[in-house]
C-alpha cells in the first residue's frame, strides 16, 4: 500500500510540470493502453513467447520460442479524434473481446489542463470449451455448478491519465476495475489495480518503453506484480516493439488478476509487438 501511495504522489508532483507536446504515438505501450485514439485502421500482433530463465532454458528453449506462445490479434477503428472501437482475438481462452476508448479531455488543446484523459473499456467472451464435473458446486457448496454463456465474461474498465514531462519523457497512469463472472475458489469477483506505464524517446521514432502494475490486495513483494520493459521503433505505417516481462498474458483482465513468474529467480519471458496503420 505505501508504493501505492508513492506513485500517486509522484504522478501528482509531475503533472504540476506542463509541456504541450504529445504524451504517447500509439494507443497502447507494451500492455497498457494510452490516451491516443489511433490515426486511422489499426492492425495489431501481440506476441509472448515461453518461459526462461538465466540458465540452460535460455538455449535450450531457444530464448522460449520453443515453449507455449500466448497470441492476440486485433484490429482498431477510428470514429472519429475522440472515439474508437476494437475487435480482438487472444489465443489463451480462445478469448474474443470487444473494446473502446474515448478521450475525455485533450491536454493539447486545453494549454492550462496539464493532463489528457481517456475512458477505456472492453468485454471478454472466453470461448475455450468448458468441462463441468458432478463434483463441481456454486460458492454455496450446495448448488451444482451450471456453466452459462454470462460465465464466458469478463470486463474492464479504466481511466487513463497521460502526461508529458519533458519533449522526450512522458508517463500514463491508469487506475483500473476489472469484473469477471466466474473465478474459481479464493478469486474475488472484482479486481482493482495501478498500472503505471511511460516511455523515454531517445530518437524521432524509437523510445524505451517501462510498465509496472500495482495490484491492490495481491501477496508478495515489488515483483509479485506486472513488470515489462522494452524498446520502440516506428517509422510511418509500422511500430515494432520488443520487450522482456514476467507476465504472458495480453488482455487487461488477465494480466492484472493472474500471477506472474518470479524476476527475483531470474523468470521473465520475451515478446514483442507490431501495429500497422492503414489510411482510407
């Protein structure tokens, strides 16, 4: 709780610093979604390789191209310079989901607002075939358990604070509620958590790109918790971004709910990401 505290205070101390420059060029970093609102129709691949460590499963697993692959691919339309929706499809859950951001307030075209904030919303329909055994029960212990399609969903909902603090340095916050209808014994219905996300832009189209995911009421330390960080390259149409995370999951309603591997020992896996924006 006291980190928690920290990074809301240090958010709160840097946006005091106003820069009229764009914070972000894309509408998600790593994981983390952005205030932007992509430029036109938006194709993207989210990738996450397997599991490694600092030891032979480095080679042997040929840095996790040889272990389980979590995929998603989506696509992202522009209604308009305040409003998109989107479509994706990730390989974990055979999971389809369904999503949308509106930019509240634009901190460019308001010079004396130092913040741009949006509301990002999506919907999960899990579609992986469930087995449902006579020994499974309701939270009760007495009702049987009957899987239903309201099961199949879950939801996420954030609002998304986004700040340049110099031309080249820009951070996000995004406090963020997820609910999902079905959790298994122990799991809370509702989740909340912190991520905090930003990017140092060391050239005109590469950055180096950081994301840390406080999750309120999870266990363990500092690295109990979403960590990635990687690198940027953009030209025109494409982004390209590589990375290393202790998380394989994609979608917001996974990756802030389920455990990740253990940094301290060394587990981190490799993924990358690639957007492509087309112009009609």
């Amino acid at each position: 709780m006291r980190f928690f505290v920290f990074v809301v205070s240090l958010f709160l101390v840097l946006v005091s610093f106003a820069q009229e420059v764009q914070p972000f060029k894309n509408k998600q970093l790593i994981n983390a979604q952005t205030t932007v609102i992509p430029s036109g129709f938006e194709f993207n691949i989210q990738h996450r390789f397997g599991q490694i460590a600092l030891d032979r499963s480095i080679y042997e697993d040929f840095f996790g191209f040889d272990g389980p692959a979590n995929v998603r691919f989506s696509l992202a339309y522009k209604l308009n310079d305040r409003l998109y929706f989107g479509l994706g499809r990730t390989s974990v859950g055979k999971t389809v989901d369904l999503e949308g951001k509106y930019l509240l307030i634009n901190g460019l075209e308001k010079g004396d607002f130092p913040l741009s904030i949006a509301l990002f919303s999506s919907v999960g329909i899990k579609t992986q075939p469930f087995v449902v055994n006579n020994n499974m029960y309701f939270s009760d212990s007495l009702t049987s358990f009957e899987y239903s399609f309201a099961h199949k969903l879950d939801y996420c909902t954030q609002l998304i604070f986004s700040k340049s603090i110099t031309e080249k340095v820009a951070i996000n916050l995004s406090p963020t509620i997820i609910y999902k209808n079905l959790v298994s014994g122990g799991e809370n219905n509702v989740s909340f958590a912190l991520p905090v996300s930003g990017k140092y832009q060391y050239s005109f189209g590469s950055s180096l790109l950081f994301e840390y995911a406080y999750c309120l009421g999870r266990d363990g330390g500092a690295f109990e918790h979403p960590l990635s960080l990687g690198f940027e390259f953009g030209t025109a149409g494409h982004v390209f971004q590589v990375f290393i995370s202790n998380s394989q999951s994609l979608r917001e309603s996974n990756l802030y709910t389920t455990n990740v591997y253990d940094i301290s020992s060394s587990e981190f896996l490799l993924g990358f990401n690639i957007r492509r924006v087309w112009w009609f």
